[in-house]
C-alpha cells in the first residue's frame, strides 16, 4: 500500500497528539464531553501568566473546562473570596495561604505557577529619605497580609530595624502609584508599578530591592473539602496550563505578546519583568521552606496566636500535579 506524505504527516500528528508530546495542534479542537466549570479569583497579575496564555490559547475548552476569571483587589482579597465561597480557586503569594493555615483554615495548595523576584521598597527623599535608617517613623504603604508584609519585615530585620520602626498604610495595589505620587506615603513596598514610580518621581525616589534573593510563589488554592470532590477539574486545569508552559518555552515571544495585551502592559514594561518570572507549573520543597520561614516571622512578630510551625505540606494537594507533570513534584513527606 502506497502512502501519500499527506498521510505520513497524519500519521504523526496522530502519534503525537496521543503521546501527549503535541500540545499545541489544533487548540480551537472541543472537547467531545461535558465541560466541568470552574470559577477562578485573582488580582491580574503577570504571574498569572501560565493562566492567560492557557486561556488565549484554547487549552482549557480542548480539555473540557470552562474558566471563568473574577478579579480582586489583591492575593489576600482573592483568598477571601475563596473562604467565602465565591469562587472556587484563589490565586496569591504563599504568603497569604500561610496566615490563612494559622487561622485553622481549611485550604490546599494545587500548584505553583510562578517564582518571581520583582519587589521593591521606595522612598521618597523630599520626605527625608535617603538611607535605610532614614525609614524609622514614615509611613510605608502595603498590603496588609500579602507578601509585601513579610519582604519589608524582613528587609527591616536584616537592617537592624523592625516593621514596628515604621508605620505601615494598608492598602490595595491600585493605591499604590497614586498614595507614591502623591505624597501620602513617604515608602511603598511593591511589585508593581515599579517603573511607573521611577518615571513619576525621578531624581526624588530612591529604592531597593526587598526580597534579599528569596523567591516569592504565585499558587493556586482550594478549599480543602472542594479539592477532594473536585478532582477531575483540578487534573483539566493542570493539564491546561501544562500547556501553557510548554507553549512559553516554546514561543516566548509569542507568550510574552498574550500577557501584554491581557494586561495593557507597555513593552518596555513586560521587557523588564518578563525575566524576573519562572512560568512554570511546580510543587517542590523550596515552597514549604519558603512557608516555614515566613511562618517563624509571623510568630517573632506577633502577627498570630500561633507558637508552633504547622507541617505545610499538609495543606498542599499533590495527586493531581503527580498525575499530570509528575516530575515537578518534589515535596518531602
């Protein structure tokens, strides 16, 4: 029987569509089942960029979901929403999960979809600050409980200070650029607006980077009773952003275009916190170190009741990533 190279060509998409090793043919393809719905709550955010790109390119009908996207004002919003029942999966710092365990919550970590190391501390010098020392008394804006919290509390420890040598102004990520600006606040902690700030204040603004080399995580969290009847949506999810990440390493730049449009980002902004990410779907130990530091802070700093260092990996669901990426998995029992 003569074959046609039509055919052979056929013959090898069939192969690699079946292997798994194909993952970017025909992605308008719909699922031959009943979609599964799930409802996610995020403060958009580059990180969830694994998210967007899975989403633009089609990977969540062709696996059988149907996402719907519902925006907060920060992680620490969106992970209310989720302990209030108002959507199904938050998406925040592991930060957040962590104050959230100290308060006897019932959550689970799905996945990781980001390390990022983007946060920086400003100050404005026409209020006096020039040096580290100079931020005792002033006024720092934060969001309360989210990972800002903990990097300014640690920049400041390491600088022989503490959070308690500054007064620290509560507020959502949209503040941020205005309250800089504007005066209103002396110092800001942020990942975002980064360059906004340098090109608003100039020669007025000095800065430094907050995170002293420790990576921050975008996860991807549940309540704990909804992990355990959800399971075939939690497995789609992760098999569409799986996806999604071969399709970044793949076509970065292409990946790179689907977060800056998503989010009305400029270029030369995406340019430079574009490296400053790692889009990969993950669950590794450097997450539960990550957490029981952040925890031990919590606890010297009185910001919980709690005298004890929980076993974090007991609120990290590993089933689904070990069925579908199960080489990302790396969590000591």
């Amino acid at each position: 029987m003569k074959i046609t190279a039509a055919g052979v060509a056929v013959i090898i998409e069939l192969v690699l569509i079946g292997s798994g090793a194909w993952p970017f043919s025909d992605s308008s393809r719909t699922y031959p089942g009943t979609p599964l719905s799930i409802n996610i709550g995020e403060k958009p955010y580059e990180n969830s960029g694994l998210i967007y790109i899975a989403e633009d390119q089609g990977y969540f009908g062709r696996n059988g979901l149907n996402v719907t996207m519902r925006n907060y004002n920060s992680g620490p919003g969106a992970i209310e929403g989720l302990l209030n029942d108002e959507v199904d999966i938050g998406l925040s710092s592991e930060y957040v999960v962590v104050g959230k365990v100290f308060e006897k919550e019932n959550i689970s970590i799905i996945g990781n979809i980001d390390k990022y190391q983007n946060i920086y501390l400003f100050g404005r010098k026409d209020k006096g600050i020039e040096n580290i020392s100079d931020l005792k008394g002033k006024k720092v804006g934060i969001t309360r409980d989210g990972i800002g919290e903990f990097y300014l509390g640690r920049f400041l420890d390491l600088q022989g200070m503490s959070i308690y040598d500054v007064t620290l102004v509560d507020m959502p990520p949209s503040q941020y650029l205005q309250a800089i600006t504007n005066g209103s606040v002396d110092g800001l902690l942020t990942g975002i607006y980064n360059d906004q700030v340098q090109e608003q204040l100039g020669s007025n603004v000095v800065s430094w980077p907050a995170q002293s080399s420790q990576d921050s995580y975008w996860v991807m969290s549940c309540q704990g009773d909804w992990v355990v009847n959800h399971a075939e949506e939690i497995n789609r999810l992760l098999k569409s952003l799986n996806e999604a990440e071969e399709y970044a390493l793949t076509y970065p730049t292409e990946a790179k275009a689907i977060v800056q449009k998503r989010l009305n980002y400029t270029g030369a902004y995406i340019a430079t916190i574009w490296p400053k990410s790692q889009f990969s779907l993950t669950l590794d130990q450097s997450l539960i170190l990550a957490m029981e530091d952040e925890g031990r802070w919590m606890i010297t700093n009185n910001l919980t009741a709690e005298k004890r260092i929980p076993y974090f990996g007991d609120y990290i669901y590993t089933k689904g990533l070990e069925e579908v990426k199960p080489e990302s998995v790396n969590i000591i029992g």
